[in-house]
C-alpha cells in the first residue's frame, strides 16, 4: 500500500510491445486493488491506482487507459447492499467514457465487489434499454438495464472457501472456453439472481462467462461447489462485446504457486491458474493497441 | 437524536436557531419480489427458533427507510428507483404500506427492528451518501427492518423470541407491527461550562462514594490521593480533570495490579515483586536481549525484524465486557480497537493478518442454567464472530488464526480475544510529538459511544450491567477505519506527522495525554466534530467514539495533511497544539475545563502492595482400568467443541485478502485444522510470517505456572510444525483473570508470569507485547460470583525466510513413515480425556529441559523438506492428532504405541496424554534415514511409530493389557467418521 499512488512498471513488457495502461480503482472501503493490480503487473500492464472520487473530478483519465479494473472490497461499507453506493456513483457520473474505452477495444474487469457493481451499473450484462430515462435529470444518455443482480448467498452468510471454475465462452478476452481456474470466493452477496427470459438472452449470446464446477470438472454442482446457489451456476459473465468481465472469485488471489492449496502435496500447476485472465486480456489489449 | 444532528453537522449547514421548517418525513418499504428466495428470512427462523419460539412456519424480512430532506414524494421514488430497491430482487412502496406477501397462509406476526438514536446506522449514513450523490437532497434518514413470522404463537412470545435472536436491546429497539411514521429527535444544545467537583473536604467514604456516583471505578487510597494534589494546589478539581485522572489511572490503561508490587507466598517460599510485570515477563526479554526486537513493551505493539527493511508488529487486545452485553458491537469494536493499535505503532504500520481467540461457556447449555442478564453462550458466539466477521473483512485485513474455548466459568462473561499484525518500515518504528506540533485527530466523528469504557472494562460484570453500561457499548464503522488506513500510510509516507496514536479507551484523553506525557498539550475540545449536538465538555474528551486516531503534525505540513484528507473524504481537524510547558490543558472555546500536571496524571497513581499466596488446584489423579479398545473414546473426543471442526467460524473470514495466504486455517484435500497460519505480507516476496497460539485454561486450574509454560511451548511447537524457525519467534502474553485483590488470584497470575518468564528464558523467545484484562467475574442474582478461569492467551509470531519451505499437517503419500518426536509421560491432568469425564486430575503437562532441542530439530528437518506433514499433539493427545493428519486428507494411518518414547507404558496415556513438545511427522521415505540420523545428533527422543496408509482408516495399536506380546489393536475407525464427527461437533449453523 505503500507504493498505492506510484506506478509500477514490471521488466517483461519489452520494448516492442505497446504501453498496457491499466486504471486500477479505489474506492473507500475497496481492499483488493494491491494484488489485482500486481497481476496486471505481473503480465506487463503499467498500473495506475486511483481513488473514485479523482476519476468523478476526472473522466478524462479513462481516454488514456486501456483498461479499467473494479477490485474487490466493501465499497463504501455496501451496507446498502454490495456494490450499490459506487455502482450509483458511476451509473451516473462515469458511463459514458467507460463505455467509449470499451468501443475503442479496451477491457473492464470486476472482481466481487467490482463485479456487484458492474452488474448495479448496468454495464453487466449490458442490455441496452434505450426507453430508460437518464437518471440526472437533464442528462439522457443511454443507460444499460440493470437485469441481473448478485444476492445474497444462499447460506445467508460470508463465504472463504476455493471454488473451481471453468470458462464457457468463447466471446470473452479474459477468457478461454475451457480454462479451468482454482481460485478462492470470498463474499456474502454473490448469488446471481435473474428471470429467465434474461438468462435465456444471455445464454443465446454467450455471456455466460464461468460456471463454478466440481474439482473434477463435473457440472451442474451443489453447494459447496457452487458456494452461493448462484442460478445455473453462473461464477461470471460478460458483457455482448465481450470485453467487460465481472466475476465473484478472486483469480488475483491464485497468482504465485504457494497459494494454491495444492502447493504443500506438490500437486499445484506451476504456472498460477489465476493469472490466466489478466494474461488473455493482455493478449487481447497488445494486440488492439500495437 | 443522532440522525438528525449527523447530518445536521456534516451537511455544514450552520446558523444556530435558523428557522427551521417542519419538513414531511416519507416512508419507503422495500421487499423481496414475490417467490424470491429470502436467505435472511431463513436466518432469523432458526435464530427464532433457536429463543424458544416454537412452531414457525416461515420467515420474511423487508426493510424500511424515513426519510426526510428538502425533497418531495418523487425524489422518494426515484431513490427507490435507483438507489435503494433493487430493480431485479425488490418491490418498494413509498408513502404506503408495501403489499404483504402471502407466505404459507395462516395467522401472522410483524415484528420491527431499529437502532436508538445516538448508535451508529452505517446503512443510513450510506443511504445518505448514496442520495446526495445522485441530487437528492436528504437529511436525515433511519431504516428499520420488519420480520414477518408466520406462527400461531402470541404476539408476546414472538416480540420476547425476536428480542433475544434478532435485535438486541441496548442498541435497538424492538416493537411489535410494522413502524408507518418515525420522528427524527430534536437535537439539544450543547452546554458550555466548567464544572468544578468539591473534593478537598470529603475523607474516606464519601470518597468512594463520589468516584462511584461519577464512574471513575477509583479505589478509596486513589481518590484520597486526588484530594491530596488539590488541597496542596489550592482549588477543587473540574468534572474533566477527574474524568481524566479515572481513564489514566484505570486498570486499563495503568496496568496498575500487574505493574505494581506484590508480596507472594507459596509452596516454594515467599517472595517480593518491587513491579510484577518488568521483574517477570519483561526481564526475560532484557535478559535475552535479542537483537531482531526493534521495539519492546514501550509502543502501542512490539516490533520484530522482517527482513531488514521492514518489521512486523503484534498486539492482542480484549474486549470481554463490551461483548458480553452487545456480542456483535463489542466483538467488532474489539477488532477495530486493535486495528488501530497497529495503525497507531510507531509512525503507523500496515495490518496484514488479524486473529481471534474466543472463551464461551458451553454451546449446548441449557437455557435455563444461563445466569439472568447474561445471554446463551450460542448467541454471544454467533455475535462476536459476526462483530469481528464484518469488521476485518471490510478492513481488508485477512484473519488468520485462533482457538475457540469452552468452559461454564465463561457464561456471564465470555473472553474475546483480538489480535491485529502489522507491517512498518524500520525508520517509522519511532516517534515523538515535539512541541509546537498540532494536535491532529483524523477519522471518525465524535459522539456519546463508549463513555467509561476504560473504566468499566475494570470493573465485574452483573445482571443489571446490561442496562447500566449500555453506554460503553458501541458500534464500528469499519469503513472509516479503512479510510483512515489508507490516508494513514499515505501520509507516514510522505512524513507528514512526527508521531501517531489511536484513540482507544479514554478516547481523546488518552490518546492526547499520552502523546503529550512529556511535552504538555493544550486542546480545543469544541473543535471536534461531533455526531450530534449536547455533548459535555468531559463527554467529548473521554468518548470513546471509534475509527479515531490523532496525530502529531508540524504546522507547515497541516494543509498537505489536510489536503490529503480532503480528497479521501475524511474528516481531520486540528484540536491544538503540543506546548513543552508539560502540562494537560483542556479547553471548550476560551473555558479552560482541565489544567493539570503531566507529572500528577502519569506518575500520581498511589503505589500499594498486593499481597498473593497459592495452593495447588486439581483433583487427586484417577486410576483406570485399562481397556480394550478406545474407538469411542476418540470419537468423543473428536465430537467435543473444543477439538471438533471450527469451519463454521473460519470460512466467515476472509483469510486469503492481500493475497498473502499460505498456510490456511483450513487445510489438505479434505480440509483438516492446521497448526499454524502462514502469511506472505510483501507482494512479490517469499518471506513469511507464521501467526500461532496457545491457550489451554484447564492447565490453569492444577497450577498457572504449569499452564503457562505449555501455553509458550504449544505456541512454539504449532509454529514450529508448519516450518517457523523457532530462533526468530516472539511471543505475546494475554491474561484474562478475576478480581486480583483476592491474594489467591493474585497468586495464579504470579505463577502464570513467573511460567512465562521460565519459558521466555528457556527457548531463548522474548516476549514483546501483553496485555491484561483482570476483573472478568459475573456476579448472578443470587449473588453468586462467577469467576472466568486464569485463562492466558500466548500469541506466537515469527519469521519464515522463504514460505516454500512449509509444511501442512495433512497426510501426503502412502507409504511414508510416521514418527512421533519427543517423550510422553503420564501426564492427563487438565486433558481433555479426563474432562470430558468430568476430572481434572493432578499431573498437569510439564515442560523439560530438552524442550527447545526438540524444537530445533524438528524445525531443522521440516525446512530440509524431509517432513511431508507435520502436527503437534496438543488437546486429546497423540490420537486426536493422528486422527486429524489422517482425516484432513483421503490417506490413513497406521500407528504402533509400543513404538512412541517417553516415561508411561500404558495405552491409555500414550493416547490422550497432553504431554509437551511433542510432534507427529510423516517423513519422506527416501529421507527416512537422513532425517532419523539428524534426530539422533540432536539427542532428541523420537520413535518411528507408524506410516501412511492407501486405506483411510486410522489404525492404533498398542500393549496387549492382558500381557501378551503381540500388537493389540485399540482404535480402528474409518477416517470418513473420524471426519464426519470432527465437523458435527460444533452446531451453529443454519444450512440453506
């Protein structure tokens, strides 16, 4: 935390390369922008933290970043519900320039907390409903529905415990159909909650992004496999262009081999499964911008 | 009151007696949308059903808001819209009542749950927030959650069930129906005057009586010596500066029985301590003097060497009183109060691991043996692991380790444990307010929270404490604390203060007059901004409000400070300024309300000398006969809360933020108690730290000395099993005791720090921080004192050069030999064998000579990876280990008695027998000989007993008791029960 305001720049990205700038977002009560952002670092991205309220006075920044990463937390305490205070805050102030990165190929990524927000949003999983009113008055840009919503767990409480996920997609940067990433979840709202007709939409459109398996890969899965009772099992989903990417696990949290509970039987993948996100959106955004 | 002064004051909208138009107050309902799943709903169905409330047939919750505001019935709307409703989950209804939903039919009760006015409503501050930021322009707001519970019990029964299981109290209201209207109390004005308190004449009783009427918890010879100062000064003392005299001089804050003199007698003669504390604990760490301890027993936490660069820094604090009247705000503000410990360390550090340790009277006592006025040990559980669940995992502070304890003796008043570690850079580990500084406070607003929480943390608990103390009682917001994190180092590093300390108990009092002890301050304290208006001069100076730290900024670099503050929004302000005249003066405006002498306030306290004797505990050891087989045995064992699975509590932390988790409180495929946490606190680095305790108060009850010293070994022994080097270990004493002014108290706890010193001096491991809670009795209706067990809580922290090098305790490989290390006697006193038979024998664990030998052997051969799995035999003994190595993974384990060393032959003992320093390894076959070879250099006991098994089963043979010579079979039990019973053990939770 001590290095928050600084920008690190890790040796990987060769000179070839373009400049992967990414904004890492901070919120009060956010908490897991150090380790997401050190990902990001760690597949060559220059990483900038910044506190909302500098991105509210300004937008701008989001025209000279390629990505925009959401982490984990407690936003402002979401005792409103998780997400929703930051989610507001953006719905209405930041929509627009985050879309316009987006068009222009850059990528958005929301771990938990940053998940629930992007769903409180609109962004995910970014149905157009061009009829909502803008909700300042006055301003009446095209607001995403907000159709899905991440509820409480099932259990009622808090969660810690490591899931296996599996990528479903093939319309995700962040993603590979068939990954399979161990990662921890660690959340009390993360249960996601839509009616049918929008699972259906998202299903046709190949948004559902990661579905929480069993270890051996088996699906569909009960509790504690799927740790939330999350509706079809659904870990994540994407957005139609493929490029925003919300999730309840941690990837961030699998980044070096010892922090794989596999690490002390010998049994852990010497490369982290948790960084395989930020490496195929990396090779997504070197490729965009080169 | 609260919600209406908040955000009175924050809004700045100033102009005392502005005319101040009656604005319309609007109801927002908001539930579920029909055939939702209600998760909540289900929660407070069990906790109902868990009071006493019989036949419910379902649950629904929805929630409340009033608001008011230069807003009308739209803005109502489209804050529901927007904000507040969930358009996926939620229907609202504004102005009206919501419609009902159907539920399972048949009659229905409504039951509402609000917090009072003046207790902090985090989800209206945030609705606030929220609203402002989207153009709607609200004041104040309160939400009030409504239970629908479909029952055919009386409505009187349901309110008493729902007063006990879904609010509580001394903090919220609970009232039968929904609530259609609320009124926002009237803020009162605040009183400026000074107070003066006559003093000089009153002699001996009216003394007590005067310190009693204002609850300053000051004993008769401490008032006398008050009195005295003033009748030389020349005047009567002011309301404030008693006030401030009882936080300094309290218990709490002086340590005052620890830190004083003591005449001892006991069987090994009689002896005298000048200063317990320094001539025990602390002269072990002067005599070791270890290089790698940075800062010792002076600051807020002690502070080791990390890696040169940075240290790391421990502290444990209790929070046993507040938790006994409001689990969840007590819990919480505990963990928040150590918190800022660490933030307030040196020149601050950085938490990155938190940990708890809990004592609770039995989960599944009766509810009538529940003393009136003390609540059932399950819900001051489920409330204190809440408190501390919402706080460190909002902090972002993932919590690591500790132990879950159950004894009756805890009933009214249960120990809560909370221990924070931090992170500092080697030139932040000093500080020092020079004069000239201003004094800072940053944070948090200050309100009536916790008044005298210094003081009644001192004094013994009752049935009517409850409603008396409400007071001390408090709320956390952790975001603030968080924000006040991350302004904290960014500021450290950018130096802007010269020092920094936490508003703990005795608030602003404490903070500022310990950081002024030996300059003199000079404070404002109508600068403070306040969470409503009418506070008193002394209840602004002494509130214990939370997330408040002050610090030590020179002039010059206030407007970066400030800046910095401005930009995170939190609220810093300057409340005065650092003299050098050396004395404590408290201003309200231009009123002086306190002037007094630093030198008085921190060395005034009378010194008197304690007299302690002690005679051994316990009961004459039993015999037993000796039997065939032990199967149910060990599954009694494993099925005891004390041994059984603490997952239920575990998987609510957060233990993997900061992505630093190495070693887990969980751990092999199938999930079994490690011994220890390891955390890697630096990204990029491999360095570790390793968090681990012992605690074992039924050792305590044959003798403290005894407990005492196991409790420092079977810290070190958990350390040393996941890979610590046992070299660069500190440790941290914690005692939670009675009342010390009995002489045979006192006496347990001079043992307990005389067992303390013995060990520290013994493995070479100094001790770096404590703390001590004394006082921890319940005194029942019927007058009958409880007291808590001498119950010492050793935190062990130490220093892993690269964290690849652990060990976890799960099985690895079949094949693989087991060795049991070290020597076990006959030593079953205070086991959990014997407890669970009801006995507590005599011949409680000793720890020998050869103990810090073994350690480093065993350490030695874990960092040379020759160990696959390690664990310590600690409560229930060898068999209870065996079994959790073999069940925490899908292998077995095969285990011969005869082959285990030490001092008993009999099987009964080699089982159970809490003997210390002791470790069960599974060892690489191929580095079998190797490591036996390093073993037998060492001179160290071992015994190759056993091996890994492809069939999970755990298999324990031993002598045949009929004298045969053949292995004789005492457990065979499938490691899928062994499993299933350890996980049962602890009934708590509702599954969905």
């Amino acid at each position: 935390m001590a290095a928050r305001a600084k920008t690190r720049k890790r040796k990987r990205a060769t000179k070839k390369s373009p400049t992967i700038r990414i904004l890492v977002l901070r919120a009060p009560g956010t908490n897991c922008d150090q380790e997401t952002g050190y990902a990001f670092e760690r597949e060559g991205a220059t990483v900038e933290h910044m506190h909302v309220n500098a991105l509210l006075a300004q937008p701008k920044v989001l025209t000279r970043v390629h990505g925009l990463a959401i982490p984990g937390g407690f936003s402002y305490g979401d005792d409103l519900g998780a997400g929703t205070v930051l989610g507001t805050a953006m719905r209405t102030r930041l929509l627009e320039p985050i879309q316009r990165m987006v068009d222009k190929g850059g990528i958005v990524l929301g771990i938990c907390n940053g998940f629930q927000v992007l769903v409180k949003t609109g962004l995910l999983p970014g149905f157009s409903a061009p009829d909502e009113p803008g909700i300042l008055p006055g301003i009446a840009h095209e607001t995403p529905e907000r159709a899905v919503a991440l509820a409480s767990n099932i259990q009622n409480r808090y969660e810690d415990r490591w899931v296996t996920l599996k990528a479903v997609t093939d319309k995700c940067v962040f993603l590979r159909r068939g990954d399979v990433i161990h990662c921890p979840v660690a959340h009390a709202e993360g249960r996601l909650v839509c009616d049918d007709e929008v699972l259906d939409r998202m299903s046709a459109a190949d948004q559902i992004a990661l579905r929480y398996v069993a270890p051996d890969g088996e699906s569909p899965v009960p509790f504690p496999y799927n740790p939330n009772g999350s509706v079809d099992d659904i870990a994540g989903i994407t957005d139609p262009t493929g490029r925003i990417l919300g999730l309840m696990p941690h990837p961030e949290r699998n980044q070096f081999p010892w922090q794989d509970p596999r690490f002390h039987r010998g049994d852990a993948p010497r490369s982290p499964e948790g960084l395989l996100p930020f490496k195929n959106a990396m090779r997504h955004l070197r490729k965009t911008f080169a | 009151m609260t919600t209406a002064a908040k955000s009175e004051s924050s809004s700045g909208r100033g102009g005392k007696g502005a005319a101040r138009p009656t604005r319309p107050v609007y109801r927002l309902e908001i539930g579920l949308k029909p055939g939702s799943l209600d998760p909540a709903g289900l929660e407070a169905r069990t906790n109902l059903a868990e009071a006493g409330l019989a036949g419910i047939r379902e649950v629904q919750v929805f929630k409340t808001f009033f608001l008011r505001g230069r807003l009308g019935p739209d803005d109502v709307e489209r804050a529901a819209r927007e904000v507040l409703a969930d358009p996926v989950q939620e229907v609202f209804a504004v102005r009206q009542d919501l419609e009902l939903p159907s539920g399972p039919g048949g009659p229905m009760r409504m039951v509402t749950v609000l917090r009072k006015s003046g207790v902090t409503n985090p989800e209206a501050e945030s609705a606030r927030i929220a609203l402002t930021g989207i153009g709607i322009d609200v004041r104040d707001v309160q939400s009030a959650r409504t239970y629908l519970v479909w029952t055919k019990a009386r409505e009187k029964d349901v309110l008493a069930a729902a007063r006990r299981a879904l609010g509580n109290d001394v903090i919220e209201d609970v009232v039968p129906g929904r609530v259609r209207s609320f009124t926002f109390p009237k803020p009162t004005k605040r009183r400026i005057r000074r107070r003066t308190v006559p003093i000089r004449r009153l002699e001996g009783k009216a003394l007590v009586t005067l310190s009693f009427q204002m609850g300053l918890s000051l004993t008769k010879v401490e008032m006398e010596a008050i009195r005295d100062e003033y009748r030389d000064i020349g005047r009567e003392p002011t309301d404030v500066e008693l006030e401030t005299l009882a936080q300094t001089w309290s218990e709490h804050c002086k340590h005052k029985t620890l830190a004083g003199a003591v005449e001892m007698s006991d069987e090994r003669g009689e002896r005298r301590f000048e200063n317990l504390l320094k001539e025990t604990v602390f002269h072990a760490t002067t005599e070791l003097d270890k290089s790698w301890c940075w800062s010792v027993f002076e600051d807020n936490a002690g502070v080791i060497d990390f890696d040169g660069e940075d240290g790391v820094c421990m502290k444990v604090e209790t929070h046993n009183h507040p938790s006994a009247i409001e689990p969840y705000g007590g819990a919480g503000t505990g963990i928040g109060g150590v918190i800022r410990d660490i933030l307030g360390t040196g020149k601050g550090a950085r938490p990155v691991a938190n940990t708890d340790v809990f004592c609770f009277g039995p989960p599944d006592m009766p509810m009538e043996d529940v003393p009136k006025g003390s609540m059932h040990p399950r819900r001051i559980l489920r409330g204190v692991v809440a408190g501390v669940r919402d706080y460190g995992n909002r902090m972002g502070i993932p919590t690591v380790n500790g132990a879950l304890m159950f004894d009756e003796r805890y009933v009214g008043n249960p120990v809560v444990y909370c221990g924070c570690v931090g992170i500092i850079p080697r030139k932040d580990v000093s500080k020092k307010a020079r004069p000239g500084d201003l004094v800072v406070a940053f944070g948090g607003k200050t309100g009536r929270d916790g008044i005298h929480g210094a003081t009644f943390s001192s004094v013994e608990l009752h049935s009517e404490s409850e409603t008396v103390s409400s007071g001390a009682v408090q709320i956390g917001d952790p975001i603030t604390e968080k924000k006040v994190l991350d302004i904290l180092i960014q500021a450290r590093d950018k130096r802007l203060f010269t020092a920094v300390t936490d508003c703990g108990a005795g608030g602003f009092s404490s903070a500022v007059g310990e950081m002024g002890e030996h300059v003199g301050a000079n404070v404002d304290v109508s600068k403070a901004p306040l969470k409503y208006e009418g506070l008193d001069a002394f209840e602004i100076w002494i509130s214990e409000a939370q997330e408040r730290m002050v610090a030590a900024i020179p002039p010059k670099k206030w407007p970066v400070f400030k800046e910095l503050c401005d930009a995170e929004d939190v609220e810093a302000f300057v409340l005065g300024e650092f003299t050098g005249d050396k004395r404590l003066t408290v201003r309200h405006g231009k009123t002086v309300v306190c002037d007094l002498d630093m030198g008085f306030l921190h060395d005034g306290l009378p010194r008197i000398t304690r007299e302690a004797t002690f005679t051994a505990g316990g009961d004459a050891e039993p015999t037993w006969k000796p039997r065939k087989r032990y199967d149910k045995d060990l599954l009694e064992l494993l099925g005891m809360p004390q041994i059984g699975s603490k997952e239920w509590v575990i998987r609510q932390y957060d233990h993997e933020v900061q992505a630093g988790a190495v070693v887990r409180p969980l751990t092999g495929t199938e999930q079994g108690p490690a011994d220890a946490a390891v955390v890697a606190p630096k990204l990029g680095s491999n360095r570790g730290i390793v968090l681990s305790n012992g605690i074992n108060p039924a050792y305590g009850d044959i003798d403290p000395y005894a407990m005492a010293m196991a409790a420092v070994d079977e810290a070190m022994r958990n350390a040393v099993a996941v890979g610590a080097d046992p070299a660069r270990i500190a440790v941290l004493d914690n005692f939670t005791w009675g009342n010390c002014n009995r002489p045979s108290t006192l006496g347990t706890i001079v043992r307990a720090c005389e067992g303390c010193r013995d060990a520290a001096l013994l493995f070479g491991t100094p001790f770096i921080s404590g703390k001590d809670s004394l006082n921890n009795e319940f005194r029942t209706d019927e007058g009958e004192l409880i007291s808590v067990p001498p119950t010492l809580l050793i935190s062990a922290i130490g220093v892993i050069a690269d964290v690849r090098k652990t060990c976890t305790s799960d099985l690895k490989t079949p094949g693989n030999p087991i060795y049991v290390v070290g020597l076990t006697h006959d030593e079953l006193g205070g086991s959990h064998w014997y407890r669970r038979k009801r006995r507590v024998g005599r011949n409680a664990p000793q720890v020998r000579e050869d103990a810090p030998a073994v350690m480093k052997a065993v350490a030695q051969t874990i960092r040379k990876r020759y160990v696959r799995a390690a664990h310590d035999p600690s409560e229930g003994g060898i068999a209870v280990a065996a079994a959790e190595m073999a069940f925490a993974s899908d292998h077995g384990m095969h285990l011969d008695l005869r082959r285990v060393k030490g001092t008993t032959r009999e099987n009964h003992r080699l089982l159970f027998s809490e003997s210390t320093t002791r470790f069960l390894l599974e060892v690489d076959k191929a580095k079998a000989k190797t490591f036996e070879a390093g073993l037998k250099k060492a001179g160290v006991a071992f015994g190759k007993a056993g091996r890994v098994t492809k069939e999970p089963t755990l298999t324990i043979v031993g002598r045949d008791p009929a004298g045969g010579r053949a292995a004789h079979e005492l457990i065979r039990i499938p490691t899928v029960k062994l499993r299933e019973t350890w996980r049962n053990a602890l009934h708590l939770g509702e599954e969905a």
